[in-house]
C-alpha cells in the first residue's frame, strides 16, 4: 500500500475487504508457483529415470523407497515410474488450473480497486 | 455488511477505521502517537505470522515422512501370499550400505515416539499411517486458515497505517494553505 500524495478517498469496509482478498490471493498464487516448480521438477527426474531405466542393461535395479533401496525387477520399476508420472502429471495440471483461477480473480480485483484509487494505491510487485 | 470474527486462536481482529478524523478524535490519540500504537500492532501480527509459518514448515516436512513409511509398508503388504523375499539395501552409517533380506512377513514395528516402538499387523500399521497422514492434513488446513486470517489482520493494519498517515499529511496542507492565505 502507499503512502501517496495524500489524497483523500474514503475507504470502506468493502474496499478493506476487497484488498484483503487481494493479499490472500496474491500470497496464494506465489506458493501454487513454488508447487508448480516443484512438481515440474519432480516430473523431469522422474522421465530422466525412465530414460536410464531404458538404457541400462541390468535386469534388477534398485528402486529407492523411503530410507531404502529396495532390489527390484525392471518391469515393476518401469510400472512404478508410470504410475508415479500419471499421478504427478495430474497433480500439476490442477495446480495449474488454481493459478489461472487465481490470476483471473486478481485481475478483476485490480480493475475494481483501481477503478476507485487511480494512482493512491498500488497492487503491483517490485 | 459483514463481519469479520473479532478473534482466532487468541489473535484479536485489527479494527477496522472508517473515518480517521473519527477515530483519532474518539480514542484521543496525536496522530504520531495513533501511528506508533499502529506499528506496534502490526510488529506483534507479524511474530504470530513467524511462528504460524513455522508451525507450518514442520508439518510439511512431517507428511513426505509419513508417505515414505506407506510406500514401504505396501510394499511389504503387496508381498504377503507370494513367499517372495524382498533384497534391499540399507544404510548403516552415512554412505555405507548392507545388504538385507527381508522374508514375507505379516508384521512391522512403528516408532511411535518417546522411545517406543510397537508391533503391528502390516494392515493395521497401513492404517495407523493413513491415519496420521490424515491428521497431518487436517492440522495443516487448520494453520493455514489461521494464516490467511492473520494475514488479512496486517494487510487492515498496514492499510490503516497508510491511511492515518495520508490523513496527516492532507491535515499539515491545509492548515499550510490557511495560513498562506491569511498572511498574504
């Protein structure tokens, strides 16, 4: 918020909570990007194993569950990798789908907040 | 219009001002003096948000636990039936690895804490983690939803804050411009 040129424009209890709203978003939509990387990450080391899982001549590998490694068959490492690559593909598609939500919701707010303060607030970064 | 709780979990709401000349002149305050209790408002807000966040980071850290011990012990249910052993290697000390063979069995030993550990059927032991996971969900959603409170408490704070202060700053001209006008 600034501390502008001193322009009075009365604040109500609606544009409180619009700026609110505003904040929570704002602080949603920078952790859903961090999830994003992550997940995108995830996904890149999981396809980077599947590609070695490939090359590699070894009939058994081993396949690190929790604090382990377990021995483990290459099909079943192969069906595992699968799987885990569905279920992180799908994760990063909804957490994208939340961030084009939020954008959107912000973008509206923008307007309306704007809209009434011009200049006497601020709503971007930096 | 609506209300906000005026509490959470003993964190008080921040009034909201509608008028600043109102409240200035209700509550008695020099503006400088409005403004320092404000600052000091939002300086206790913040503390609360530090230990919320860090409440948060141990929680987080607790589910991927939680999810490892699963992985494991499905494993070892997805095993039971077959007579199949299961050869892994585990670590002894930090980068040095033993081998391990580990029959079909039906039970494992869960670390509850406070140095007990308990033995439990594979099915019951997948249940008690599925349990906690749940747990750790719940209690996450709980904080988040204290912070997000939280954090609308500091964003009114830090609004009434600027307004206070736009409200001084447009007090100071005018008296300037009075005076101007009358010593001219």
């Amino acid at each position: 918020m600034q501390q502008g040129e001193g322009n009075e424009t009365e604040v109500t209890w609606e544009d409180q909570q619009n700026i609110n709203t505003f904040g929570r978003l704002n602080n949603k939509f920078h952790e859903l990007e961090d999830d994003i990387k992550l997940k995108k990450e995830m996904l890149e080391n999981l396809e980077d194993a599947s590609n070695e899982l490939i090359l590699t001549d070894e009939d058994v590998v081993r396949y690190q569950l929790g604090e382990v490694f377990c021995h483990m068959p290459k099909d079943e490492v192969e069906e595992r990798l699968e799987a885990l690559k569905e279920e992180n593909q799908k994760e990063l598609e909804h957490l994208e789908e939340e961030k084009d939500a939020i954008l959107a919701q912000m973008a509206n707010l923008k307007t309306i907040l704007y809209g009434k303060f011009k200049d006497s607030i601020n709503l971007e970064e930096d | 219009m609506a209300t906000s709780p005026s509490e959470r979990r003993g964190i008080p709401a921040a009034p909201f001002v509608h008028d600043v000349q109102t409240y200035l002149s209700q509550s008695g305050l020099e503006t400088n003096v409005a403004l320092t209790t404000l600052q000091e408002r939002l300086q206790q807000y913040k503390l609360a948000e530090m230990k919320l966040l860090a409440q948060r980071r141990d929680l987080q850290a607790k589910v991927p636990d939680i999810k490892k011990c699963l992985a494991i012990v499905q494993s070892l249910i997805s095993k039971q039936g077959t007579g199949e052993e299961i050869t892994l290697d585990f670590e002894l000390a930090e980068g040095l690895y033993a081998q391990a063979l580990i029959p079909e069995t039906q039970s494992v030993c869960l670390w509850l804490g406070a140095n007990v550990m308990l033995e439990y059927g594979c099915d019951e032991a997948e249940a008690l983690l599925r349990k906690n996971l749940e747990n750790a969900h719940i209690s996450l959603q709980a904080i988040l939803e204290d912070l997000q409170f939280l954090r609308d408490q500091v964003t009114i704070t830090e609004v009434t804050i600027a307004r206070v202060f736009n409200w001084d700053v447009h007090q100071r001209r005018k008296k300037r411009q009075a005076s101007g006008e009358s010593s001219a």
